[in-house]
C-alpha cells in the first residue's frame, strides 16, 4: 500500500509541474464540463487518477492541467474555453494496486461553439479499454469537426 500512495503522490506532484488552466474572460466562450471517468477509485492497497489538459493549438508546448480526478476530489468539474478555434484536450487515466499499474491516454479536438455546453469524459476500465468523447449537452451527439487527436504529450 505504501508503494502505491508513493507512486500516486509522485505522478500528482509530477502533474503539479504542468501550468493550471486559467480560464479567460469575454463573451465567445464555451464550458467544458469534464467527468470522472474510471471504473474504480480506492481500495485497499489500489488508487485511481484521471487528468485532462488543454494542449494550445495542438501542441505540448504551453500544455495547461485543466482539470484532475483522485479519490480525494468530486467526480465533474466545468472550465470555460475560447469558441469559435479548435481546442485539443488530451486525457490520461492510471490505476495503481499492490500487484500492477495500468494506463491510457488519449485525446479529441473540436471546435466549440460560444455558448455552447460539452460534455468531456474519458470512460475507462484500466486493464481493458479507455475512449474520450465530446458531447454537446444541448443536442446530445459530439460535435461535427470532433476527432481523435494522436497527440501524446505524457503527463
């Protein structure tokens, strides 16, 4: 067990050296609501964490942690970004436990639309799959221009 309160407070301090996401301020903007999306949180000797950042005009370079799930945390959390030019949102989930760690990462990029609300969440069973996707919560279907972004940034 100790290992792995090592292990997870080592991969949180790690994500603590990307830059927080600050939100901006003005009129064209969208909101993000991003989830909790793993299938497990703690357990004796196991633990849980998703990060979701906001990569600048796809790039790594100015990668910004814009939201972060552990079992210590709420399960959503809505951040606002610029409409109207392409965000790409990469999402990393891991799972710790006495006798293995799994992982996943994986992005989208889409257009969001100003006032327009979305649902972001990277559904995963570590040792089994993981998916991202993109809602719009006024339609219920993912935006048109989303697609998978092969973008991978680590954490």
């Amino acid at each position: 067990m100790r290992r792995t309160i090592v292990a997870l407070g080592a991969a949180a301090g790690l994500a603590a050296c990307v830059a927080a996401y600050h939100e901006p301020r003005g009129e064209d903007l969208a909101t993000l609501n991003f989830s909790k999306g793993y299938d497990k949180g703690a357990a004796l000797g196991a633990s849980s964490l998703q990060m979701y950042f906001l990569l600048p005009k796809g790039s790594c370079a100015g990668k910004q942690r814009i939201a972060h799930f552990t079992w210590t945390t709420g399960s959503a959390v809505a951040k606002r970004v610029p409409a109207g030019q392409p965000v790409t949102i990469q999402a990393y989930v891991e799972r710790l436990t006495n006798f293995q760690r799994g992982s996943c990462e994986n992005g989208v990029t889409f257009t969001p639309k100003p006032g327009a609300s979305y649902r972001v969440s990277q559904d995963t069973k570590v040792w089994a799959y993981c998916q991202i996707t993109v809602t719009d919560i006024a339609t219920n279907r993912p935006p048109e221009d989303a697609h998978a972004s092969s973008m991978r940034c680590g954490f």
